[in-house]
C-alpha cells in the first residue's frame, strides 16, 4: 500500500468537446469556437484607414456602430485570388471588449471536435506570426487549423486599430466607446 502512494498516478485528462464554425482563408481550412462570433454578414462598403497595418481593409459601419476590418488573408500572407467573391463573409467577433470585422473567403460549416482530436501547433510553423493558432484539429481525414481569436493581433496592433477607430468615430461624429 505505501508504494502505491509512492507511484506517480496517470494524470486523468478530461475530454471536451468543441463547436468551431469551419472556413476558408486562401484555399486552406480555419476554424475558431463559435462563442467568439457575434455573427456572419456580407461583405458592406469599407473606408480606408490611413497608415494602418496592411492587413488592416478599414473600418465599415455595422448598424450605426464603427467596425473595424481584418482581411485573415493578408493577415495570414496567403493568397486572396481564386476565390468565389459571392461566398466571402465577414465574421464578427468580440475581441477585448471591442468589435471586430474578419475577412474570410467562405464560411461553411459547424463541426463538434473533441479534445483528443486537437494537437498542438507543430513546433516546425510556430513563431512569432503563428501565435494565434491554437492547433490543429483531424476531422476524418482533413487538419483544419483552429485560430485563437483573442491573440489575432499584438497588443501595439490592437492599440493602433482602437486609435484608428476613435479616428474614425470622430470623423463620422459619433461618440468614442
């Protein structure tokens, strides 16, 4: 009996399954928890923001409330032709309290993923332009990368865009947030 207490017991891992929306950013699969998205639309008109990071398309107005937009395509440094332009969306999320626009090529599908189908980032693409990915998830024989909305962008992108959105506001005469 004192050598069982002795013995280092199997951690017990606890599987949980996850709801990620499924989309395409430059021909390969995304996906992120659904409870980050506040909804899906359409792509509206986008107004330019000057000296804003090149990934950055602007800011659109989404029901009277200033949006600024993120095109994952650029973000990602992929590829952004060969897409059907009907299928693009943008999703909208919460991001640190404020709201945010993401530019995808499609949105399509809604999968339930269990842990134990979600490996790590491997450690051959992390860096400092891959920290936003969570891992990599295995849906029979597909790897669908799972993004980590909350670290798309760094703390000095994130005050850049809240600077230029205030921008925004104040030109179109609305009230900062």
């Amino acid at each position: 009996m004192a050598i069982d207490r002795l013995r280092p017991k199997e951690a017990s891992r606890a599987v949980t399954e996850m709801q990620l929306a499924v989309f395409k950013v430059g021909g390969e699969e995304y996906s992120m928890d659904i409870m980050k998205i506040m909804e899906i639309i359409r792509p509206q008109k986008v107004t330019k923001i000057p000296r804003a990071p090149r990934f950055v398309e602007g800011v659109m107005n989404l029901r009277g409330k200033v949006v600024p937009i993120v095109d994952l395509r650029k973000r990602f440094g992929v590829d952004s032709e060969g897409g059907d332009p009907k299928k693009v969306r943008v999703i909208i999320v919460r991001l640190e309290g404020r709201v945010l626009g993401m530019v995808v090529d499609e949105v399509y599908e809604v999968i339930y993923l269990n842990s134990d189908n979600v490996e790590a980032t491997p450690d051959t693409v992390k860096g400092t332009d891959t920290e936003y990915f969570t891992g990599v998830g295995k849906v029979g024989d597909r790897l669908i990368v799972i993004l980590d909305v909350d670290r798309l962008l760094t703390g000095d992108e994130l005050k850049g865009l809240v600077a230029a959105e205030e921008l925004a506001k104040r030109d179109a005469g609305q009230s900062p947030a």
